[in-house]
C-alpha cells in the first residue's frame, strides 16, 4: 500500500534507538523527510547515517537536546521546514515506590511524558489544520491501559496526557481539517530500555538477562518481544494519507499482552 505521504516532513521526538527509530525508519522507507531529535549526539549521528541509507530520496536532519525542554523543542522545530507529521517519544521515567517521589521526580516525569507532547501539539497543529492535513502521534505505553505498579511515575505522567489528547483530537478545528491525534501504546518491545530494566532485575535476582528476557517473551501471548521494525510500520500507517478519520484512539501493540475483551 501506497501511503501517500511521500515528500511531506516528520519530526520524531527521540529516535536515535528503539521505538522512535522505529518509527523514523519506517516514515524515511515512504519518503518522508524527517527530523529526529535525541540527547545524545553520538548515537543520534549514527542513526541518521542509517536512516539516510535507506532511502535517498528522504532528507534527514539530525538535531541533539533534550525534548523535554524549552531550547531541545525550540531547536528540533526550527529544524523542520514544516511539521506536517508528529511523532511525539521521550525516555521513560524510572520505576520505584510512590513514597519515594518528591515533586521534583514528578514534575521530570509530567515535563518529559505530558507537558513536551503538549507543547510540541501546540506549535504543530493548528499550521497543519491550516494546510489540510496533519498526523499526530503520541508514544505513550500500555501502563496507560494497564496500570504497572512500579511505574507510577509512567501511569500518572502518561494519563495525563492521554485525557488532554481525547479532548483535543475532536476538537472539530482539527479532526475536520484533516489533522489526527491519536496514541500508539507499546507493550514489551524488544529496546535498549527493556533491556537496562531487565539487566538490573537479572543483576538483584543473580540471574541472566538473556534468561529474565525469554521469561518475559513466554508471558506475552505472541511469545515474543515485539520489534521496533513492526511498531514503526503501525506508526506510518497512522501518519498515511488514509487515517484521516481515525483521531483521539489509543492503539495498543502489545502481543495480545492485555487481558481485556475491548
Ligand atoms: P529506548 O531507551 O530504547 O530509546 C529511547 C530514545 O529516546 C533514545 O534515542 C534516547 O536518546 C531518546 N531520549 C530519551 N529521553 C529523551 C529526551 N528527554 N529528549 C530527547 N531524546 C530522548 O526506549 P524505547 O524502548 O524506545 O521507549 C520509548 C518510549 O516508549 C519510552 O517513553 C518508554 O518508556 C516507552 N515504552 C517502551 C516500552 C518497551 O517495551 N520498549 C514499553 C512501554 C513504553
């Protein structure tokens, strides 16, 4: 299938590994110019040498900071020409117990996962409302559907920004303009932050991460970790000129990992 966004511009929020990279790799394979952000230079270089390889006719532009600020957003949008699709993505909070959080630990997590979507939404999409056509889409997780105890930080920070965008996706200056908001919700994927997570379990219990791993691929109905290829496939999709009546849903890619008739 043809999606119909070849030429337009994309700017992927956190993207030099895992799911962001995911999903630039897979709007760069339809032609779409992209500008990816991440905090580190080094790793950031690296992935925008590979996405341009796959695809010579897509521009990429490489832009390092934080997300999660004022300048990292202010300089990955003045990178970009013009945003027409936006994936929206920044690193996880650390798990841990509530009663260990100050508000510092929660105003990192609200700033990260809630108010940088927020703000970038805000200066996107009422220029793609203006131009006919915009995509949105938010990397949130699947502890918004299901909540995981040592993620409160996560649970909080992401429903928050979950309830803003169910409010925003139908407000008709978008939806009737062709600009879609919807969020895309990872169960277990196969990344460098499941990775980090499950080396310091394995470490505590004294046993193998490769072991920690297999265990937690048997408890996925699929069997298996899901990709960062086969997230980044459904992203496009969502981006695609044929979704323009698909807004304000939350996706869940997870294996069949949630129990829940709906
Ligand atoms: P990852 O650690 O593999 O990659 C994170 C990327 O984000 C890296 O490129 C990193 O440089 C960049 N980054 C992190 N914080 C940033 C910031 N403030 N500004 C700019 N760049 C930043 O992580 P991932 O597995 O791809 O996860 C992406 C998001 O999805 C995270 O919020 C994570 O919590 C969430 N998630 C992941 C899974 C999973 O199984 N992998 C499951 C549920 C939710």
């Amino acid at each position: 299938m043809d999606l119909g966004i070849d030429g337009k511009w994309a700017l992927v929020c956190a993207a030099s590994k895992g799911l962001g990279r995911g999903c630039a790799a897979a709007l760069v394979r339809e032609g779409v110019h992209v500008v990816i952000t991440a905090r580190g230079a080094d790793a950031l270089q690296a992935a925008a040498a590979e996405l341009r390889a796959l695809n010579a006719r897509a521009e990429v532009r490489a832009v390092a900071g934080d997300i999660a600020t004022a300048e990292g957003r202010a300089a990955a949008l003045a990178a970009c020409p013009q945003v027409d699709i936006l994936v929206n993505n920044a690193g996880g909070p650390p798990p841990g117990d509530f009663r260990d959080w100050d508000r510092d630990a929660w105003i990192r997590a609200i700033d990260a996962n809630m108010l940088a979507p927020i703000e970038l939404m805000k200066a996107t999409v009422d220029a793609m409302a203006a131009r006919g056509f915009g995509r949105v889409v938010n990397i949130t997780s699947g502890a918004v559907k299901a909540p995981i105890d040592v993620l409160g930080l996560s649970n909080g920070a992401r429903s928050g920004l979950t309830g803003f965008v169910a409010g925003l996706a139908r407000q008709p200056r978008l939806a009737a303009r062709n600009v879609t908001v919807n969020n895309l919700l990872p169960g277990a994927f196969d990344t460098d932050r499941i990775r980090s997570a499950v080396a310091a379990q394995a470490a505590r219990a004294g046993r193998a991460v490769e072991e920690l791993i297999a265990a937690r691929a048997a408890s996925v109905p699929a069997g298996r970790l899901g990709t960062p290829d086969e997230f980044g496939a459904l992203c496009a999709f969502l981006c695609s000129a044929h979704t323009g009546y698909l807004t304000g849903q939350n996706i869940l890619l997870d294996g069949g990992a949630y129990p829940g008739t709906f």
